[in-house]
C-alpha cells in the first residue's frame, strides 16, 4: 500500500467536515491517519519472524446544540463510507447531553515547524535491515559475559502522519519517522538467576545505538549477579530515568493536566506560584523538542505545539491544557490534547516532558552519596495514588551505593513515600538526561525516601 501524500489527506479531512456541516453539524473536526511499522522480535535469544502493519483512518467530531459526538473508520477510500461515519457521530451527538463548558472548536493559530522528527532513510529500511540490528544488540549482549542471556526485545521502525480540519478554519498535515531497539536480559551462574535488566534506544532519525543498548542490557545483568541484603531506613536514592518514567507517569505528570485539576483530582490545584518542589527542579512540557519521541508540529485537534513552563526552580507555573479546558478559564490551550491514533477524541498528555539538567557529570552525583541506592527499574509505580502522590514500589532490583561507588545488587527492596514530597528532596540534578517516551530527564538524587529491605 503506498503512503498518502498531505494533498490527499488534507482534501480527505475537508472533504469530512463539509459534509458533516451539509447534514447538520453545528461544527465538525475530522482527523485523518496512517501509520506504517515495521517489526522484528526477540525472543529468547532469537530473531524471530517480524512483521508489518499499516494502519489509516479516519475519525470524525461532530457538535451539536453543545453535544458532542464521535465516529471513526477504517476504510476512507469512498465518500459514502464518509458519509455513514458522519452519520453515526451525528447520531452519537443527538444521543448525548449538551455541555454547558462546551465552548467551540479550536481557531486557526500558525504553526512551529517541528525539528528533527522526519528521516526519509527509515522509510527505506526492510525487515532485513531489521535483523541485522537485532543481531548487533544480541552480539554485543552475549559479548560482555558468557553467563548472559537475552530474554526479550526487538527492533521497530515506523513512519506516521497525520491531517485534521475543522470548521473553524484549522488545516494541518505532520509526518514524523521513529526507529526503535530494546532488549532484555538476564545472567545466570549456577542456579543463580538475576531479576531481568532492560535497555532501550529510540530515535526520530536513524541513528540508534544498538551495540550500547546490547552491551549495557548485558553490564546491568552481570552486576546484578552479585547480592546482598539491606536494612530498613530513610536513605538517599538516585533515580534514574526508567524509575522517574514509572513514578512520575501516575502521579506528577497526572498532576499538571488541567482537566485533573478542574475536577479537584490534582495535588497541585489552588498551588499556581507556589513551591511545589525543590528549587534544583525546573521543568518543561516542550511540544516542539528538537527530535522529541513526542514531538509535532501540532496537537490531535489541531493547536499548536509549544513549550510551556510548568514547574520552575520548585515553583508551580502552568498547567497541561487542552481546547477544552483551557476555555473553561478564558485561557489558550497548551497544545497538549493527544489522541489514540483515529479511534478516539483527544484528551490530555503530556509530550516532551522535560527536567531540565544540571550541572553534576554522574560520577559526582553518585560521590554525593556516602550510603544509599541507585534505582533503575520498579514494579507497581501504576498503583500510586494519582492525587495524594502516594507510593510503594519494588525495586527488582536495586544497587547499593557506598562512599561513591556502586558496590553490589540489592533485590525484592522496597521504596515508601510520597512523590510530592520526594520532589521537594531533590538535592541534586545530573547532566546525563536521555529521552524515554514523553519523559526527557538525567538522573535525580534524593534525599530522605524510606526503604524496606527483605
């Protein structure tokens, strides 16, 4: 199937607007999609069968008398596959109560290009090209240490685009490339088997490091081998960026959405310019990051990306706002209202959701830390209370940090504690930050979290 081209895709959003406004839509959004991947597994230790799936579709927003209703489809070659779309979101919205808060469709506003997001070269790439990264991660693992085993992975590559018009004049189309190679590990020796170690590279352009994701799978595995128990305390923790992924995803990034903090589901609300965490904490929602995982030129009803402050040296700036939130206060949207492809109405996330670095290399990080832990993977982060920022996690596993140096592995440790309050124990920030999903961060200390030990 060859890709559409924006023309295409453009007319084919107009062209479902139009007719929704023709039989009655008091106002119409239609959003068009196409998504090309391309996949190989791993599975022990194997390059299994890949895989490619292309996916296009077409989702269409009516309102009318203040009621909102939803369709979409899979099938967008005909106008009368168009027309029963729009029918049944027409349908959807008669059904559905009027919403007072509803206050129109998003305007027209220009557009920021989006930076670094689109390489022609990964759409050149086949299932062949696939394998072979595959089997550059899986050598470079099994290199390290014969007592290596990869459990899972894969490589994926995948090209997506998008188009979306509404009645209110808005026009856009975005295409934007991702390559991706992960792999997980474990080591055994004896009848000693380590919990699994987990590495990742993802990149907007085809420049992802296989090799490093391979050998450090492999490093974290082997030092994993070695164990020992630890007492219960208050200690300090370095987090890493696949910890702050886990805690931060249900609890501070929940936080800053605006339509959390309407509906009184927020820690933060009523905090706009007060301290929220430590003053070594600034952070950004950034929309337009040069090559961001998350980055486009616009959001899934069609407002343009942007950076915004939310948290700056600990003091609360902003919030995540959608179209309609934002006019629930008189305010602009964000550019944060995101969609599951064409199957659903926007709703809010965030994008590139950014801690700013600091200035400590990780060596000096980890020389702040006479006594304490270095985390790198949790279980049950899900489980956090979203509006309290209470947690309790497992650290499968963790590693002991004494007088600077990473001696030995921990398992089955336990962290306790509260996320609002954790931030405020920031002592320290590295300069070491990578991007993992919508989370650009380095690696925090922080003081004084409660550790359970088996």
């Amino acid at each position: 199937m060859a890709m559409l081209e924006k023309d295409q895709m453009l007319s084919l959003a107009k062209k479902a607007v139009n007719v929704a406004l023709v039989k009655g839509a008091a106002e119409a959004e239609a959003y068009v999609y196409e998504g090309q991947t391309i996949n190989v597994g791993i599975e022990r230790g194997q390059v299994t069968k890949g895989n490619r799936i292309i996916d296009q579709g077409l989702g269409i927003r009516v309102i009318v008398d203040r009621a909102v209703g939803f369709a979409y489809t899979n099938t967008i070659e005909e106008q009368k596959t168009i027309e029963d779309t729009v029918l049944r979101a027409l349908s959807a919205a008669k059904a559905s109560k009027p919403d007072s808060d509803w206050k129109g469709l998003i305007e027209k506003k220009p557009y920021a290009a989006a930076e670094k997001t689109y390489d022609s070269r990964i759409l050149e790439l086949r299932a062949e090209d696939l394998v072979n990264v595959a089997f550059d991660m899986l050598d470079a693992a099994t290199s390290v240490d014969k007592r290596v085993f990869p459990v899972e992975g894969g490589v994926g590559a995948a090209y997506l685009s998008n188009a979306i018009a509404n009645s209110s004049g808005v026009e856009g189309f975005d295409k934007g490339t991702i390559i991706e190679c992960s792999l997980a590990t474990v080591a055994k020796e004896g009848s000693k088997v380590t919990p699994v170690c987990f590495e990742f590279n993802a990149e907007r352009s085809y420049n992802v490091d296989a090799n490093w994701v391979g050998k450090e799978a492999a490093r974290l595995a082997v030092s994993a081998l070695k164990t020992k128990r630890i007492e219960t305390k208050n200690t300090k923790l370095i987090l890493t960026q696949f910890a702050l992924q886990e805690l931060l995803y249900c609890t501070l990034i929940n936080a800053v959405k605006a339509d959390n903090v309407q509906r009184g589901q927020s820690a933060f609300k009523g905090k706009i310019d007060e301290k929220v965490a430590s003053e070594n904490i600034t952070i950004y929602d950034d929309g337009l990051f040069p090559g961001g995982l998350r980055t486009a030129t616009f959001d899934g009803e069609g407002a343009p990306r942007q950076k915004t402050l939310l948290i700056e040296k600990g003091i609360l700036r902003n919030f995540l706002y959608d179209n309609y939130t934002a006019k629930k206060e008189n305010k602009a949207s964000t550019g944060n209202a995101v969609r599951a492809g064409y199957l659903s109405t926007p709703f809010i996330e965030a994008t590139n959701f950014h801690i700013m670095p600091g200035a400590a290399a990780t060596e000096e990080l980890l020389n702040e830390v006479e006594d304490g832990l270095i985390i790198y993977y949790l279980q049950g982060a899900h489980s956090s209370n979203p509006v309290s920022g209470e947690f309790s996690v497992v650290a499968t596993p963790a590693w002991k940090i004494e007088k600077g140096e990473i001696t030995h592995c921990s398992r089955g440790v336990m962290l306790a504690g509260n996320i609002f309050e954790a931030l405020k124990n920031v002592s320290a920030v590295a300069n070491n930050e990578r991007k993992m999903g919508q989370l650009i961060a380095p690696w925090i200390l922080v003081e004084n979290v409660k550790v359970i030990g088996k």
